[in-house]
C-alpha cells in the first residue's frame, strides 16, 4: 500500500484543542458523538458537564463517555489534552464500560500507563497498513481493561449520585434522543412525572442553568453544527429540529448565539 492509498481508521485520536479550533461552542454547547469517546485532560482546567451534571476537571482527568452521552467543557487556550474516538458500536467486543466514568488519576505511574495506550493508538493511526486496524482494537482493547481495573480499584466519584442526579441523568437522556422535536420543558417534565418548575430547580442545583436551557443548548449545538458541516437549506434545518417555520428558527437562533443561521452559515 501506498501513502496515497491511505488507510482509512474508524479509530480517531485528536488533541484536544482540534475540537475547539472551530468556536468555542463546540465543546462548550451540548452535544454527543455517535461514538464511545475518552477524554484525557493533561493540563488546564475547568467545569464539564455529563448527563446534565456539573464538575470540575483538572490536570489529569480521565472521562470515557459512552456513545450519544450529553456532554460539554470548558476549553480555554491552557487546557491540553486527547480526545480518543472509538469505532461506532465497537462497545460490546472492546467491552468498554456502559456508563459514563470520571477519573482522576493521581499516580504518576497511571498517568504514564494510559499514556503509553494512547500513544500506541496514535502511531497505529499513522502507519498505512492493513493490518493497522486490527492493531487499534488490540491496543483499544488493552485500554478497555485498563479501564475496568481503574474502576475496580479505585473510587469513582459519581458513585452515588442521588435521587436528584438521577432525575437529570434521565432528563438528559431524554433530551438527547428527542432534541430534534417540538417537546418543550413541560412535556419532559411529565414525561419523567415532575413538575417543570421541580426538573428546573434540579438541574440548577447540579449544573448551575435551567431545563430550558440545557434543552435550547443541545438544540443550537445541533443547528450550528448542521450549518457549519453541510448544505442543508436553512429552512430544512429547522424543520428538522422540530421548529414550526424557519423564521421561528431564525428568531430563536439570533436569541442563543447573537447572529442569524444565514450570517453564521456565511463565518462558519
């Protein structure tokens, strides 16, 4: 095989500071990968939001986040780190954890040893041989054990997340599969059998913003990216994300992001 013959991997291993390079929206905006992703913060810090609850995250960090997790960070110019993009649906034969994880690993000898992992990921990546993408899910499996000790020997601290993080957790699951429709607050709300008044005051109480807006963030996460990735007519864009007429998107855009679809089409 020839360098121009590349080899295509489903497998990804980014710097972290790539994500942000397009607006800070794109990692700071919910939204979830199609994906199981692990994020490794190595310097900086700031607060990351999972399921619709808040923490800080430092020098360090280790997040896995399973596919279609409702995420999103704070990413200033002193944050370093790797994002790792698993294949699509490769969580049952890498045996990658189910839930979301957050670990802060201490010990320099862990440090070292995901590390390594990563790094063997990353040279596979680079080499144009077919026999790379069997190398990736051997290495991608080692860093599935790895992390299944992690969690067996270590405490992880969203263990007990309480009636009130499970509540968010479900709302967020929610928002994640049914952003795209016209279901407003009150409609989750019943749906998950609180009032819209309760399911706000939980969600202030675990990431410091209301139901609404955690849903009207994922929505304008998804109606930014549609508008900066493809050439879907603006119209179409809202009808698929649940909106009655394109002027009632046009109007709600220019509230969240202080320009309209067209004119953020046009800078994108």
């Amino acid at each position: 095989m020839t360098k121009s013959d590349t080899f295509s991997s489903p497998f990804r291993v980014l710097p972290l500071a790539r994500l942000g390079s397009g607006g800070r929206w794109r990692t700071e905006a919910m939204r979830s990968y199609g994906a199981p992703v692990l994020l490794w913060f190595t310097r900086g810090q700031g607060r990351i939001t999972v399921n619709g609850v808040t923490a800080g995250y430092g020098p360090h960090n280790c997040l896995f986040l399973p596919a279609g997790t409702m995420h999103g960070f704070e990413m200033s110019n002193q944050v370093n780190g790797t994002i790792v993009v698993f294949p699509q649906g490769s969580e049952e034969a890498l045996a990658l954890p189910d839930e979301a994880v957050h670990m802060r690993l201490r010990e320099a000898d862990k440090q070292m040893v995901l590390n390594g992992l990563v790094d063997d990921l990353q040279r596979e990546m680079e080499k144009y041989s077919d026999t790379a993408h069997r190398a990736m899910m051997c290495h991608a499996g080692l860093l599935s054990v790895w992390l299944e000790r992690q969690l067996a020997d270590t405490k992880v601290e969203q263990s007990e997340i309480g009636a009130t993080g499970r509540l968010v957790n479900a709302f967020a699951a929610l928002v994640e599969q049914e952003f795209h429709t016209d279901k407003t607050v009150r409609d989750y709300a019943a749906e998950l059998g609180v009032t819209p008044t309760h399911l706000s005051r939980v969600c202030n109480r675990t990431c410091g913003r209301p139901a609404s807006a955690i849903l009207q963030d994922r929505i304008h996460y998804e109606a930014r990216r549609l508008l900066t990735e493809t050439h879907i007519p603006i119209k179409d864009i809202a009808k698929s994300l649940g909106f009655a007429s394109a002027a009632y998107f046009t109007r709600a855009f220019q509230k969240q992001t202080g320009t309209t679809p067209s004119a953020f089409r046009k800078g994108g």
